[in-house]
C-alpha cells in the first residue's frame, strides 16, 4: 500500500500561482502511476493531469489549457502540481491518487483506475 498526503493548497488571486505536493509513503513510489484530480463545490470529482511512474509521459486534461504542470520526484517520494495562471473556476479539492502498476497497466485517466487517494488540499482563487 501507498499513503498519500496533500499540500500546498490555499487561497490566492486569480493570475497567481501554486505548486501542490503529495508526499508518498509505503510502498515504492515507482511502482505507480500517479494523478491529479479535483472536486469543485457540487461537481463531480474530475481528472486533473497524470503522470507515469518515471514522470516521462503525462497527460492532461483539457481545460488545463498549458497552465499545470505534473512532475514527480522518485527520490523524494513526491508528486507535484505546479498551477499558474490560476483562475476562480479552479477552485476545488485537489486530491493526488496512485495506480499501482501490474503487468500490461497503462497510465490512465480513467478515476477508478487509481487505488490509493490522499485526503486532499483545497485551492480557492478570488476574482
């Protein structure tokens, strides 16, 4: 197993800047995949960005629009955010979540492909 623990949230001007850490603890950190997910007020949980266990490849959803960055540190057992450019429609819980990776896995974006989930940080941006 993998725990998983958020940081970095808060509140901040639209236009600014946040960089989100998930700290990895348990099981080795290159065993997974990991991702980035959030949960607005009354929406569903929705897929963020992904990254695969050497951090070489990630994926990203739409309305990322080349402001999020996903990057990985195996080292430190960390995950990372990095969010520019913030707008009020980001406002959300931003949970980091690992898929652990079995023969023939595949980086997804798919939520119920992830097994662990960290408790979330929450990311306000005022107007």
């Amino acid at each position: 197993q993998v725990q998983l623990v958020e940081s970095g949230g808060g509140l901040v001007q639209a236009g600014g800047s946040l960089r989100l850490s998930c700290a990895a603890s348990g099981r080795t950190f290159s065993s997974y995949h990991m991702g980035w997910f959030r949960q607005a007020p009354g929406q569903e949980l929705e897929f963020v960005a992904a990254t695969n266990w050497s951090g070489d490849r990630s994926y990203y959803a739409d309305f990322v629009e080349g402001r999020f960055t996903i990057s990985r540190d195996n080292a430190k057992n960390t995950l990372y955010l990095q969010i520019n450019d913030l707008k009020p429609e980001d406002t959300a819980v931003y949970y980091c979540a690992a898929h652990y990776i079995l023969p023939n896995s595949v980086l997804t974006t798919t939520l119920n492909r992830y097994n662990y989930w960290g408790q979330g940080t929450q990311v306000t941006v005022s107007s």
